[in-house]
C-alpha cells in the first residue's frame, strides 16, 4: 500500500507499481482551464486519476486500464477514495474504447508503455504495462484526437528520446504543444523524461522549462516539492 496525503493506493496486483512517472503527470498535467470530464488512457493503479481528482472539480473523470488485474485493483482504489462518485474505471483496450465514442474530454492524460532500454522480461504482465507495442504512439495521439474536446488538453509523459517524434505526431493529428517540461534526476545527470501537453489551437509561444528532481540521493530541489507537496507524505 503506498499512502499519499488524500488517499492510498494498492498495488500488489499491478505490474507497472507507484513511481515518479504517475506522480508527476497527475501533479503536472494543466488544469486551469477547469475540466469538467478527464479520461487517463492506461490507469495501471489508477494513480493519475486519483491525483487529477484531489486537483479539480472535474464531475467526470474515466480511466482506461486493459490488464484485468491492474483494471480491479484501480477500481478497488477508486472505491477507497474520497472520490469514489467521479471515478469510474473501462476494463478495454484503447482500439476497442474508441470503436463507440460517446463522450468528449477535456483533459486526456497517458503515461504509456514505452520500450524498456533493455529487453523484455519473462513477466508477460509487466511487460505489457512497459512495452510500446501494447499501445502505440499512433494509436494514443489517433484517440487523442479523436476524443479531445474543442479547447481539451491532451498530456503525456514520454523517454526524452521520443519527444520530437511525438510532436511531430501529434501534429499530424492537429495537436499542438503548448506546455513542455524536461525531467532529469539530478542536476548532472541527463534529460530523462519529457512532460508535453497539447491543444488544438497552434500557439506560437510554448511554455518550456526544465525540472530536477533530487539535489542528492533523497534530497529534493525545491521546484520538485512544490510540484508534488500536495500529494507524497514526506512533503
């Protein structure tokens, strides 16, 4: 079990567990234009979901999780929440989820799988949470665009390294960033991950800044405790 300020997340039934990814897109993603619906593509335990719940006052807020496992643990989660009445979570795949649209969001939020540096494991489950071939790039920004509402905003985290061809992606699809924000762990080691947000409308002024995360070994730098305060304990 893995606590938080506001709730507590199970996770012994997930391959993918809490980690910093989760934390800092849910902490990240841009809200200020008050969401009303949010869906997170791929919940593992439904961390995100339950981060972006605490943050707004979005009546709605879906989450996608194929793994039946990961899917029942999310909704155990969910239930345990004090947001148990805006959670709701699909048991499906994205390819299946988007063959009926019936609602529009405005925010979407992923943290997909992506290739692990190494190779795959023998746990077919983990693998399936970190692969890219169980939900490709193509297949996240398609639904994006497909289910982003007029002024939504659609908010990823991704390896540094696919930053370019994720947004050259997304505007294929007519998404634009508007928010960029590169992650390293310490302030000598290099860009690890990128944070991105898009909308539909092209904004010649993209917001990109930079975020390190640890000083040193568990010693935080002041713009990563702001971000995430509100959430972990030791803040």
């Amino acid at each position: 079990m893995f606590s938080f300020k506001q709730f507590s997340v199970a996770q012994d039934r997930c391959a993918m567990k809490v980690g910093t990814d989760g934390v800092l897109l849910g902490a990240w993603a841009p809200v200020n234009h008050n969401p009303f619906s949010i869906l997170d593509i791929g919940a593992g335990t439904g961390i995100i979901a339950l981060i972006l719940a605490q943050r707004t006052h979005a009546e709605q807020i879906d989450a996608l999780e194929i793994d039946e496992d990961a899917y029942e643990q999310a909704v155990d989660n969910f239930e345990n929440s004090p947001w148990g009445d805006r959670l709701f979570c699909f048991h499906a795949g994205l390819d299946e989820f988007i063959e009926e649209p019936e609602d529009e969001y405005d925010l979407i939020v992923s943290n997909p799988p992506f290739y692990a540096e190494d190779y795959k494991t023998e746990n077919e489950q983990r693998d399936l949470a970190r692969f890219q071939d169980a939900m490709p790039f193509e297949e996240l920004v398609e639904a994006a665009d497909l289910l982003l509402s007029e002024n939504g905003i659609f908010a990823v985290i991704l390896p540094f390294k696919e930053e370019e061809s994720f947004i050259s992606l997304a505007k294929e699809s007519e998404l634009y960033p508007i928010k960029i924000t590169r992650v390293k762990g310490t302030p000598t080691s290099p860009i690890k991950r990128s944070l991105l947000a898009f909308s539909r409308n092209e904004n010649p002024e993209i917001e990109i800044d930079e975020l390190t995360i640890e000083i040193d070994r568990h010693v935080y730098t002041p713009e990563y405790i702001e971000l995430t305060k509100e959430f972990y304990l030791k803040f």
